[in-house]
C-alpha cells in the first residue's frame, strides 16, 4: 500500500496566551476516529441511562493519535497531542466553565447540549471508559453530554452526528519528524473535505 511522509506536529496551549480549547463540536466526522456511545444501544453497560434521558459518552482527545490536517498556510501535516497537554486541556476547560460551549459541526450552530461528566483515563486510580468504546488509551478525554433538542438526538440516532471534535487555539511544535499515512486514510479524508465543501455550498444557495 502505498504511503505518505507527512511533518509531525504536536500541538499544545497556553492559557496565558488565549490558547486553550474553548468549545467541543458534535460532528459527523470526529478527527479522533472515536465515536460515542449511545448508551441504549448497548445492554452491558451498568449505566442507568437511555434514548429517553439523551445522553450520550465518547472520546474527545486521545494522546499520541495521529491526526491528519490540511491548512492553506500550513500545506498537509499530521498532527498529535501529548498525555499531559490533554490533561491540561481538561483542566483548562472546566476553570474556564466552558461545559455549555457546544456546537454543531464547528458552526455558529449551538448544540443545545452541555457536557455533565468530564474525566481522564486512569486505570491506577481505576478510572476506565466503558468497555462499549472499546480499547480507549490512559490519558484520554472522555466526555459525557445531555443533548436537550431533540433534532440533534435524531442525528445521532440517524448517524448524521458520530462524534465529538474540540476546537480551540494551539501552539504548534515541529517534532522534526514524519509520520506515514495510508493512502486508503488520506483518500477517506479527501472524501470528507469534498463532502463538507460540498455542503457548504449548499448552505450559500440558499442564504
């Protein structure tokens, strides 16, 4: 299969600099690859919670992931985060109180949704995700969010919403090195930009 160097990039904040995560999006595509858990959808979990009470779990940063970008500035990258800069980055949000910041597709769209559970994943001190998410690395983010509109709730149930995705402002680091990525991984995400362009489109007709 064929492969492609790309830059690796690790980002980081710095909350003194305005450069921090500032909202969480609920999105179709999550650049983590981790979709949420639907907790009515799965009988092994001992949560008590269902379709009717709209709540939802999944994966907002995982340390060390990969992560493709394509910017005008920047050219194509990949791009990761460290265990502590996403420790920091919880931490950061919720001093900041930003559980209500969030929003549909990184639009000016709320989300009509708030985020009731953040934590990191810490098997010494025994904090796990549900074993429904599947095999979800120490030092991840996990959220947990009350959806309130019931438009959005039908997204999720129609798959037009998978995942959560933050967004915010980060320092960039140069590791000096390149990571390789699939040409079956860059095609996906090719697909994913043609798409979201192509829905952009949509929108400006009919504004």
């Amino acid at each position: 299969m064929l492969k492609k160097n790309l830059p690796l990039i690790e980002l980081t904040i710095d909350p003194e600099e305005d450069s921090f995560v500032q909202a969480v999006a609920l999105v179709e595509h999550p650049a983590n690859e981790m979709q949420w858990l639907s907790f009515a959808k799965n009988e092994q979990l001992k949560f008590a919670a269902d379709d009717l009470k709209k709540e939802l779990l999944g994966v907002a940063l995982i340390p060390n992931q990969v992560i493709y970008r394509n910017s005008p500035e920047l050219g194509e990258y990949a791009c990761t985060f460290s265990k502590d800069t996403i420790r920091e980055i919880s931490q950061v949000f919720a001093r900041k109180g930003f559980f209500n910041n969030t929003n549909l597709e990184h639009s000016l769209i709320p989300a009509d949704s708030y985020i009731f559970q953040s934590y990191i994943v810490d098997t010494d001190k025994g904090i796990l995700a549900p074993k429904a998410l599947g095999s979800v690395p120490i030092g991840s983010w996990v959220l947990g969010l009350k959806v309130l509109s019931d438009q959005v709730w039908s997204d999720i149930q129609s798959k037009k919403i998978t995942g959560l995705s933050v967004e915010g402002l980060f320092g960039m680091i140069d590791t000096k090195t390149t990571v390789n990525l699939s040409k079956q991984y860059l095609l996906s995400e090719l697909e994913t930009a043609f798409k979201e362009l192509a829905e952009l489109e949509q929108l400006k007709d009919n504004i």
